[in-house]
C-alpha cells in the first residue's frame, strides 16, 4: 500500500490566550485517527505548558492536556522542550499521558523524518 504521510507540528503558542496551540492539536488529533498518516508534535517555548497535566479551567473552555493524551492514544508522540520545561519549572511529573521532556536535537531528527512540517 501506500506509505502513511509523516507530519510535524511544531506548537510555539501558550495553552490559552490565543487558539494556534488549541488548533494545532485538534489537527494533530484528527491526523493522528487517520490510517494514512503518522503524526508528531513538539511542544516548544510557552507552548510546552499545554502538556501540564491536570488543568483546572471554567465550564467550556478546552482541555489541551486531553487532547494530546487522546492524540498520543492514537498514535501520535508530542514531544517537549526540556529547555522551555526547565525555564518555566515543568517537571516530568507535571507532563499529561502521552507527553514527554524531549530536546532541540530529537525535534531536528523529527524534521528530517517528516514529510510535512507545519508550525502553529
């Protein structure tokens, strides 16, 4: 058969405040239920504080944490700056299921490895 379509997406953009982050991974979670596709996102600057597990937020508003644990269950990996962790002190306990401390060397090696690499 056809080989899957490799993407990245590489998130910049805090969890809330504005909606690229939130964007990002509902196509990482919808490319993530595709057969056709293999999907990886990196978490980098503000970003990485969408893989905070265990959020706290008013009726209504989004659940990042869910949505890359539900992005990792369908195959997805999401990756996170340990720079970007450290400076904002995130631990690896602090991390959502499916997510884990990553580097700058790993997301080069997800770059070459993609066919696509989209930035939000």
């Amino acid at each position: 058969g056809i080989p899957p379509v490799k993407t990245l997406l590489i998130l910049n953009d805090p969890a809330y405040g504005t909606e690229r982050s939130y964007n990002g991974l509902r196509l990482a979670g919808a490319l993530a239920k595709r057969d056709d596709s293999e999907v990886r996102v990196f978490l980098i600057g503000d970003a990485v504080g969408c893989a905070m597990a265990g959020q706290k937020l008013p009726d209504g508003y989004y659940h990042l944490d869910r949505m890359i644990t539900s992005a990792a269950r369908h195959g997805a990996e999401v990756g996170c700056c340990c720079v970007c962790m450290d400076a904002r002190g995130i631990t690896d306990d602090h991390l959502a299921e499916g997510a884990r401390r990553s580097t700058l060397d790993e997301m080069a090696e997800w770059t070459v490895w993609a066919d696509k690499v989209i930035t939000f």
